[in-house]
C-alpha cells in the first residue's frame, strides 16, 4: 500500500516540475520548419551543404537557403515547399545515377585474384583490382554502401547497377566510386552507353565482350541523339536529346542498352 | 669496427637472399622497349620524340615537366613505334614511349664527361645529375636533384648512404658495392662535395660482411671527406630513410618533416653509382641492376636491364620457370613493400629493385579476422604508431581519427602486417587511410 502512495507521489510532483520547466524552458519550434522539414527526403545525405535535412529545413525556414538544393526531393514535394515559402522555384531536370560499366563476371575477364579487403577504395591500393579493364567497375561496393535510399544493387556477377526507381539523384554514389564510372543523367533518358573505357575498341574486347567499340553503328542509326565521343571509341548518349528505347537494339555488343 | 646500430621495433623475416652470390650481368639487346614517361614521383615528364623519330642509346627522349620531375633516356637506338600507355606496378596507366631496337645499339653523343669535378662547382654537377634524370633508386624514385639542392633555412652536416638492403630477397645493392667498390666511393665523394659535407656514414646490414670489408678497405684512403663504413644490426626496415638516420645518427626525423630538417640527406647506392657514371663518364640513367629471384625459376640472379625492359624478358632471362612449378604471385620490389602485379608485360623502370616470384606452396591467404588487441603491431612498428587502433578506425572510414594518430606517418614498411597473428590487411587499410587524408589535406590547401 505505501509503495503505491510513494509512486503516485511522486509521479505527481514529477509531473508537476515537467510542466514548470517546459513552461519556462521550452524551445518554441518553428512550425514551418517542420512542415518544410516533412517534405525533405530525410536521408541526411548531406549535399545540400547543410548538416543533414533539419539543418537544411531550418535555413530554409529562417529564409537563409532557398528551395532547390536538395537534389534526392521529390519534384511535387519540391512545389510544394516553394508553395509553402511564397519562394519560386525553376523546376530542375530531374536526374538518376547511372552505372556506366558493362563489365560484370560473364563479360569481363579478371587478371587476378583479390583477396583484400571488400571495398573498392581499398582495392585500388592492389593492383587497381586487377581487372584486365583498368576502367572497369570492381563490384565491391564502395557506392552500395554510400547510397542512402538502397538504389544501388551489386549483382551476384560482381557489377553495380542503379535501380531507377529508388535513385533519387543525390549523387553521393558519384563520388564514392574510385573508378568514376558514375554519373548523374536525365531521368528522361531510357538507354545509356555502358562503358568508360576510352581506349580503342580492339583492345577493350580482350577484355570485355560487353564494351563499346566505338563502331559508330548507333551514331549513324541515330545522328541526332548519339555522338562518339571526340578522340576516343566511345559512343555517348546526347542527353539533350535521348535516344529512344528500340535504338539499343542495333548495338553490336549491348552496351548500348537500358 | 665500433658498436652495431639499431633504432625502434621492426621484425627480421627469413632473408631468402639466394642470388648474393651471382655477379652482375649485362642482360642482352631486346627488340621492343616499353619507356614509361613517369618512373618518378612528381609530374610525368613531357615526350621530346614523335612516333617515327629515329634515337641513339641515351638520347633524351622526354624533358623534366616540372621542378619535381625527372629527364627520360632512351635505352637503345632505334625507331618510336608508338606513344603509348603501359601498366604500371600499382595497376595505373602510365604515358609510355615504345622503341623498336635496330639491333645497333648506337650510342648517342654523350654528356661531356666533367673528369675535374673535385674542383666543379657544385650547382654543374646538380645540373648532371638533373640532365641525367637520376632519382632514388630504392623504390621511392624521388627526384635526386631536388634532394641535393638544399632547402632555404636548412643545413646538411650530414651523408648517408643506404647500403642496408634490409628487404628480402635482393641482392642488386648488395652485388654492386660488391663489384664497383671504387665507383661507388668516387659518387659517395662527389655527393658529398655537392653537398658541401664533411662526414659521410655507409650503412650496412652486416649480413653483408664481404661488402662491408671491401668498401671499408677502399674508403680508408679517402681524408676529406672522411667515409665510415658502419655495420648495422639485421632488422628490416633499417633501409627507410627516417630509420637509417635515427640507427646511425640517433636524430629523430619529426612528424611530417624532412631529413633536412635534423641536417641529412640520405642516397641509395644505386643512385650513387648512378650519379657517379653520369658525372665522370657522361651516362645518362637508362639502366639498372634488378635481381629476379623466387623459387619457381630455374636460375636467380643480379642482371643489369635497361629500362622499359618487359617483366617477361626478365623472367626469360632467369631460364623461365622450373618443370611444373606454376607462379601464384609475380611482386615488383621484395617481399614486404613490393607491389603485387598481375601482368608479365610491365617495364623495368628506374625504382625496379627486384622481381620476385612465388610458388602456390609459398604464398598464405589469410582472412582477415577481428583485432585480437594483442598489441605485437605496436611493438614492431618503426614509426611508434599503433596500427591496430588505426585499422579498426579506418574500417569504419573515420579518417579524422586517423589523422589524429598520425597514419600520415606511416611508412607502408608491412611489419605490422606480418607481425598481426589476426591476419589483417593493415598496411592495406594504412594506403586507404593516407590517400583519403592526403586527399582533404590538399583539398584544404587549395581552397587557402
């Protein structure tokens, strides 16, 4: 019985000192700032340039930043942030990250056997990883890991692949991969050219079946959306003007493809 | 003899030196030369030929890019068959020149021999060192004439010549104070006057007596500079440049400092012997001792290759593999900072101290395990950091931390590595670390 008196007394005046305290000491929060704050992805990915997304949202709030720097919104959400500011926005392209390698375990051939440590940045340090492509994706998942929203997808065949629907084009991926084989491209955009190997196409097939040749077979099919890139064998998808779908189809090697 | 040197932790592995007892020979004239244009630290050097051009042995093919750079030779005569890219050890892409041999081997003209250099002026023979495109040849390839000229506000009261060759395996240092004593001398000398330095200390491992005796026999008659020869106790890595100089001198190198800032300069013999040919015979450095060792082949030795020299050819020379022995490493450099490669078609280039094969039977795959916290890296390391601590930060990438416990002064020496009973990839861990460091510290001074 007493037991019950003593917590109840003290539940009492505990709930008593809670309510003094947030009277005098409490911190007013902008209610703006949570409503902007609601409509930012919430991944913390950091590259707006602020500390995470209540950083952003309360410079947004306090009028320092303006709305559009966060590169993983949502465009509806981005409108409606704008909408809630009184701010104009332009409505940016909206972009996806791209894998531009083709070079997975059936199409690429390995010189060696790894046996470090399980990251691309670190593999770098051994032989560059020791793919007869120096240019090739390593597949051991430095931008898997960097990725907030899990778009990224390491094959069972050792090569990174973006899932479009997840990616929300924050770019951290970008800059995580020690090959730079990432980049940020127009959603818009279906088919893409899987490969950055620069060097001339004969000797990028000994090692990979899936490199571009730079035959010229989809420049020519499609002048207006493709291009060969100057000085190498490597066709590049104008993205001012993105090919369509059906274009992957006369690509010799498939790595013209989706 | 006086008191054996030593200086902090390090580890003594099997030596394994089984080619000490070969002399050197000339390796033969290939019909293909791959010249990589960047065999130093710093900027690549810029290519003086087209593809076409016809060159002499010794010709100067490419041109120093910038301070930190190095002059590029050619290692016969014949024709530029391509401007190409080549592999490097590290797995890069190096800019490379391909001669195709004539066969003739025609010297071009060579550099004017200064035969009166005790009486030079130290700055002409700065400039041959430079002309000659000479850099350190014990694996750094550090740019020889930016270590000779001093840097405004310090002084060198101090030579040191590294003899040590505490790696495992080589033998091309050991082979060529051997056989050149006298030359070896004349370069220690003509350093030391460019350097304007009176006390001269050759350090080496003493099992190497039969180097220690003949260079001391030789260097009694010289007076001014006084050269000591000094044995030092085996323990590998007495051949890094901050180890050497606290064995020999007890003066501790400070953290991200300079040898010139405790009044050193230290060269390879190598590039000793170097300096001495292009100075008193007007050699450009277009050729290098390498051992090629290893148990698979039929025959190791000490060759003299020139550069751009493939692997494969070395690997011929040596009488190819042994019936049924198979390579499960191929190591440019020795064992424990050599640099694992993948491919037999990289070039000797002017740091090519070694080429080292391994069978299956010698080669262990570990997997990495937990830190133990036993603290054996601690004990060996020879910069006095603490490599465990160090990886298990670098593991969860928190490079600050790192940073604060001094991983920029990891030498990459591998005792930690070798020593770790957990079979952890520190030194890997330790690359990945510098480069992230090295990375924001030039971030931040390019945004000053």
């Amino acid at each position: 019985m007493s037991t019950l008196v003593i917590i109840v007394v003290v539940g009492v005046f505990t709930g008593i000192a809670i309510a003094i305290v947030s009277k005098f000491f409490g911190v007013e929060s902008n209610p703006l700032e949570d409503q902007v704050k609601e409509l930012l992805p919430g991944a913390n990915c950091g590259g707006c340039g602020y500390a995470g997304c209540s950083g952003y949202a309360k410079a947004l709030a306090e009028g320092k930043a303006a709305p559009g720097a966060c590169a993983a919104q949502k465009p509806e959400d981005l409108k409606k942030t704008a909408a809630l500011l009184g701010a104009s926005v332009e409505q940016k392209v909206p972009k996806v990250a791209v894998v531009f390698c083709s070079g997975d375990d059936t199409n690429a051939t390995r010189q060696a056997q790894y046996n470090g440590i399980n990251n691309c940045r670190d593999a770098m340090f051994v032989a560059a990883g020791a793919k007869t492509c120096t240019y090739g994706c390593l597949g051991l998942g430095a931008c898997a890991r960097v990725c907030p929203f899990g778009a990224i997808e390491i094959t069972d065949k050792h090569l990174a692949v973006v899932h479009k629907e997840l990616c929300r084009g924050c770019g951290k991926c970008v800059q995580a991969c020690p090959k730079k084989l990432i980049r940020l491209v127009p959603r818009s955009a279906e088919i893409h050219v899987h490969c950055s190997n620069p060097m001339k196409g004969a000797v990028k097939l000994r090692g990979c079946k899936a490199a571009c040749i730079g035959c010229g077979k989809c420049v020519r099919t499609a002048p207006d959306n493709m291009r060969i890139n100057n000085g190498t064998a490597l066709a590049e998808v104008n993205y001012g003007n993105p090919p369509a779908e059906e274009l992957a189809q006369v690509c010799p090697t498939h790595a013209l493809r989706k | 003899m006086i008191k054996i040197f030593h200086f902090y932790g390090g580890v003594h592995p099997q030596e394994a030196k089984i080619s000490r007892g070969v002399s050197i020979v000339d390796a033969p004239l290939y019909p293909l030369y791959t010249v990589p244009l960047a065999m130093h630290i710093g900027a690549p050097a810029r290519s003086l030929v087209k593809v076409g051009d016809t060159v002499l042995r010794g010709q100067q093919i490419g041109e120093p890019a910038s301070f930190v750079s190095s002059a590029i030779h050619s290692p016969t005569s014949g024709k530029v068959k391509a401007l190409d890219v080549c592999l490097s050890p590290q797995g890069t892409q190096l800019p490379c020149v391909v001669i195709e041999s004539d066969g003739e081997d025609t010297p071009a003209e060579p550099l004017p021999p200064i035969p009166d250099w005790r009486d030079a002026d130290p700055d002409i023979l700065r400039k041959r060192v430079a002309e000659a495109g000479i850099v350190g040849m014990g694996g750094a390839s550090f740019p020889t004439p930016v270590k000779l000229s001093i840097p405004p506000g310090k002084s060198i009261d101090t030579l040191i010549i590294n003899g040590v060759e505490c790696e495992p395996c080589l033998t091309a240092d050991h082979r060529l104070m051997l056989e050149s004593p006298k030359m070896i001398l004349e370069g220690v000398e003509l350093v030391a006057r460019i350097l304007g330095v009176k006390n001269v200390f050759i350090g080496i491992e003493n099992n190497k007596p039969d180097a220690i005796q003949v260079l001391d026999k030789e260097a009694a008659a010289y007076t001014d500079p006084v050269i000591h020869v000094l044995p030092l106790h085996v323990r590998y890595p007495q051949g890094a440049e901050k180890q050497l100089i606290y064995a020999i001198t007890k003066r501790q190198v400070p953290s991200g400092g300079l040898p010139a800032d405790v009044h050193c300069v230290v060269q390879n013999i190598g590039s000793i012997y170097a300096i001495a040919e292009a100075v008193i015979h007007g050699k450009p450095l277009y050729e290098r001792v390498t051992t090629v060792t290893g148990t698979p082949l039929v025959s190791t030795g000490n060759w003299r290759f020139r550069v751009g020299t493939s692997y494969a050819e070395a690997i011929k020379l040596a009488g190819g593999l042994k019936e049924g022995a198979s390579i499960a490493k191929l190591i440019s450099g020795g064992p424990m900072m050599g640099m694992t490669v993948y491919s037999q078609s990289i070039p000797v280039m002017k740091n090519t101290s070694g080429i080292l094969l391994m069978a299956p039977e010698e080669v262990h795959q570990y997997t990495s395990k937990a830190c133990l916290r036993c603290g054996r890296c601690n004990d060996v390391c020879p910069m006095q950091l603490m490599p465990g601590i160090l990886s298990v930060q670098i593991e969860n990438e928190r490079f600050d931390d790192a940073q604060n416990w001094h991983v920029m002064d990891c030498i990459e020496c591998g005792c930690c590595a070798y020593t770790c009973p957990a079979g952890r990839p520190l030194v890997q861990h330790m690359r990945r670390a510098k480069s992230e460091v090295g990375a924001k510290l030039r971030a931040a001074k390019a945004a000053k």
